[in-house]
C-alpha cells in the first residue's frame, strides 16, 4: 500500500513539473496571452554615477481588462525587486499598441499609445508613433542575437526616437517572432541625469 501511494505521489509530482517547459515559443508572432512570461536580466546606470544594478525583472501576462472606452487589453504585469508596474497592451490588426496605468484613463489617453509596433517587421520599415512632436520608429535585421536564454536567428532590431521638451528617449528593441523582446536597450533624458538600461532575456515561457 505504501509503495502504491509513493508511485502515485512521483507521478503527480512529474506530470506537475512537466507543465512548465520554459523557453518554449508561442503560436503567435506577437506573444499575447494570459500565462505568458519573460524573465529579464537588468543593467541600470546613471550617466555622472558610478554605481551600477543588476537586477531581475519578471514580466507576466495576468489578465484581460477593459479599458475606458469598453473595449479589452491584455495586461501585462513587470515584476521589479521594489515594485510591479503594469501595461495595456492591445493588437488592433497589424498595430500593436502599448498603454501605460497613467496614459490610459481617459478616452483622449486612448488616442495616444506609448508605444506602437506595426507587425509583421520588415526590413527598412518605417512609421511614427502617436506622441508628439518627434515619435519615430525604423526596422532593421539581424542574423542572429545571443542571450542567456539561447541564440535566435533572423530577428528585427526596431529603433525608435521620441524627442519633446526636455525628453529625449533612444530605445532599441531585439525581437524574435513567436518569442517577444529578447533584448532592449533604454537611453532616457528627462531633465534628470540621463539613464541606461538593458535588458537581456534569461527565460520564458509561452502559449
């Protein structure tokens, strides 16, 4: 009796284990459902300090909600050592467009995406974003990009350019369909000390 129970119990615990197989792609060429999720490895520094962090963000898939105008975006949750912060993030057609808890309240926000990706990529496209003033995006590819969660081939390196009173931003985003953002690269002014991040996929987990 003893030795059937223990059979049953390991293989409970190896069906269990078996659930989760990180590093495996999605079905879509812009992951976007619920469970997924990215590991992320992050390089922080201050232009004029020293001091440099490395830390861990996890980036979830946990929900749908509608938004002020009645219609739905998933919400992606970015879980930070101190905080968690969230993002909107709807798939109209071929425009990915990204919303944030602050510019995404009112109707007029909804006009405005933070961020917009026109998919699929292609070499040497080009588009604007809804910010204004200069809000720029330029695509080009890459043979292949290595990461701690592997190497990956034929992916897109999408720059983009937003310029606006005392605001300057130059990201740089590496992407992998059927995977997301393996790299991405911050260089922000805001009147403040000019800021770097990169971050670097160490894992996920897809749909």
């Amino acid at each position: 009796m003893f030795n059937l129970i223990l059979l049953i119990t390991l293989l409970f615990t190896s069906c269990r284990k078996d659930t989760v197989k990180f590093n495996t792609s999605a079905s879509e060429y812009f992951p976007n459902s619920i469970g997924d999720y990215w590991e992320y490895n992050v390089h922080d520094s201050t232009a004029g300090y020293t001091d440099v962090e490395n830390y861990t963000v996890k980036v979830s898939i946990v929900g749908i909600k509608k938004l002020v105008d009645g219609d739905d975006a998933y919400v992606w949750q970015y879980e930070y050592p101190s905080m968690i912060d969230t993002n909107y993030i709807r798939i109209v057609g071929d425009t990915v467009k990204i919303f944030d808890l602050t510019y995404s309240k009112t109707l007029r926000d909804l006009q405005f995406p933070r961020k917009i990706f026109i998919i699929p990529f292609s070499n040497e496209q080009r588009w604007d974003g809804k910010l204004l003033l200069t809000d720029s995006f330029h695509v080009y590819p890459i043979e292949s990009m290595a990461t701690n969660a592997g190497v990956f081939t034929n992916c897109f390196r999408i720059y983009h350019y937003y310029l606006a009173p005392n605001t300057e931003y130059i990201d740089n985003y590496w992407f992998k369909q059927n995977v997301g953002f393996i790299k991405m690269d911050f260089n922000h002014y805001m009147l403040n000390p000019r800021t770097y991040q990169t971050w670097s996929l160490q894992k996920y987990y897809l749909h």
